[in-house]
C-alpha cells in the first residue's frame, strides 16, 4: 500500500487543491493498493492558524504518508519531508483539484489507478 497526501482547500477529491503545502486548509490522506484507491480521507491542518515550520511534515509522517503531491512548498518543508523519508512531488500549477493532483502523482508514480 502506498499512502499520498495532497493539501487541499476542501475535504474531498473534488476540492480544489491548495497552493501551499503549510497552509492548506486540509490533506487529502489517499490510500493506494494494486492501482485501485482502497481509502480516502481528510485530515484537517492543525497547524493552520499558528503555523509553525516542522509541523505538518512531522504530521504527514505521523499519518505514514509516503508521498506527498502539492502544487508548492517551501525549502523548509521539502527538506524536513525528505529528512522523513517522504517522497515531495510537485504538481503542474495549472492543476485545479485534488484528483487531478492525485492523477498526475500515480503516472509519475507509474501507477494506473
């Protein structure tokens, strides 16, 4: 099984995806198995209103994601999510929701889902 988080500005696949990485509103936390999606889930940002940096890679490795897919993140995040062992792939911006995030992560990925 292959866990990734996508920030998200809502709590579904459908939501637009978030911009930044620290500041999204909530993860998109989706659970691969053999190319199939077996589990979706949104975990709200806890650290949102009194960001602090090293939080939410210290949450992404709580949940055990092993990828995260966003559209931008800053070298802080991207160091500590490497320092984690979690893979950082960043989207094309022009992408507007979380499945089309998820999509383009699983080819990267070589995954067909």
């Amino acid at each position: 099984m292959i866990r990734i988080a996508i920030p998200a500005n809502g709590s579904d696949l459908s939501s637009e995806a978030s911009e930044h990485f620290g500041r999204a509103p909530y993860f998109i936390v989706v659970d691969m198995e053999e190319g199939k999606v077996v589990g979706v889930n949104a975990v709200k940002n806890p650290t949102l209103e009194h960001h602090v940096h090293g939080e939410v890679p210290q949450l992404m490795a709580k949940l055990r994601v092993k990828v995260v897919a966003c559209k931008g993140i800053g070298p802080r995040a991207l160091r500590a999510l490497e320092e984690l062992g979690i893979e950082t792939l960043i989207a094309d911006p022009s992408l507007r929701t979380v499945k089309e995030v998820l999509d383009e992560a699983l080819k990267h990925l070589g995954i067909t889902a």
